[in-house]
C-alpha cells in the first residue's frame, strides 16, 4: 500500500534534515519500499504491507534514534488525501484570497479539547475537526494570524503537523 508520512519538526525551529538524508533513513526501515521526499518539509512516501497505525511508532523510533529528537509522524494514504480535500468544510473559502491549511492530528481531539479551539477563533481564524483532521482557514495570511500551529497543538493537547492545502492538492496531483 502507498502511504504519504507527514512529519512533524522536519526544517523548521532550526532543525535542518537534508531530503536524502532523510530518504535514506526510511529506505533503512524494514518493510518500506520505493521511499521518496516531497519537497523539504518533512512528507515522505513510500510502500508498505504493515497498517499505518503500526508504522507511525516504528518510524517516530527510528527518526528519534537517527536524528536524536522526537519526530512525531502522521501516515494518510492517497485516498485519505483526496477524501480531506473533497471535503473541505468552509462553503466560504476563496483559494485567491484566504490561507487554508490541514492540521494532521493522530486521535481525534476530546469534546473539552473542541470547545478550546473554538475559544482562540476569530474574525480570521475558523477551526473545524473532521476525525484526525483539522482544516484551519485563515482570511488573512498565516503570518496575520494570532493563532500558530503551536497554538493548535498546546490548545488541542497533542501533536500535530500544519501543512497548506497546495501542498496537498500537489501531493495527491503527483502520488494519488
């Protein structure tokens, strides 16, 4: 099965992990095939036979143990990609003018942790959760924003990894 990782704490913070380096520690994990980098923010594809929930912990280990930080890894598979971005909640959402990002979560956040996001929202900032997905539309640019992906984290209680909907729309363009 194919399967995007989307990393946490890849080139950002000053942690800099160059792609082929990076590659060559996937190729290194038993049962990963056909391993390559998607652009320098930490998404890694590749093929495996185990389930997604058995290899997130088997690679957060073998990235803590190589690069010497914990690497929080969150696995989606092609479909998954699609099925996020056909469902996009914000009727509202202007691709032109607003900055829209998916936030991968690896459990589904507790009612008290929902009703925390929805207290840092704003006139800018629109939070919906569908699973272990949060989209995150922001009507300014990011850099706008009050909110961070840090916020989202500290607010919902767990780790989680921000990327931009290009990115995604581009993943599942070239690998779904």
């Amino acid at each position: 099965m194919k399967y995007i990782a989307f990393l946490r704490a890849i080139n950002v913070g000053g942690r800099r992990v160059k792609m082929d380096v990076l590659r060559d520690i996937f190729v290194g994990i038993n049962g990963l095939s056909q391993v390559e980098t998607f652009i320098a923010s930490g998404n890694v594809i590749f093929h495996s036979d185990s389930p997604a929930k058995t290899l997130e912990p088997q690679i957060e280990t073998v990235l803590k143990d190589k690069l010497g930080y914990q690497v929080e890894t969150f696995i989606r598979t092609p479909d998954e990609l699609r099925q996020i971005v056909q469902n996009i909640p914000f009727s509202h959402y202007n691709a032109d003018t607003d900055s829209l990002y998916i936030d991968f979560l690896q459990a589904v956040p507790s009612a008290d942790a929902l009703a925390k996001l929805q207290k840092i929202a704003s006139d800018i900032d629109f939070f919906h959760v569908n699973g272990t997905v949060l989209y995150w539309l922001c009507r300014k640019s990011i850099s706008e924003s009050k909110v961070s992906g840090n916020k989202i984290e500290k607010t919902l209680g767990m780790p989680a990894t921000l990327r931009d909907i290009s990115t995604v729309h581009r993943m599942i363009a070239k690998y779904g």
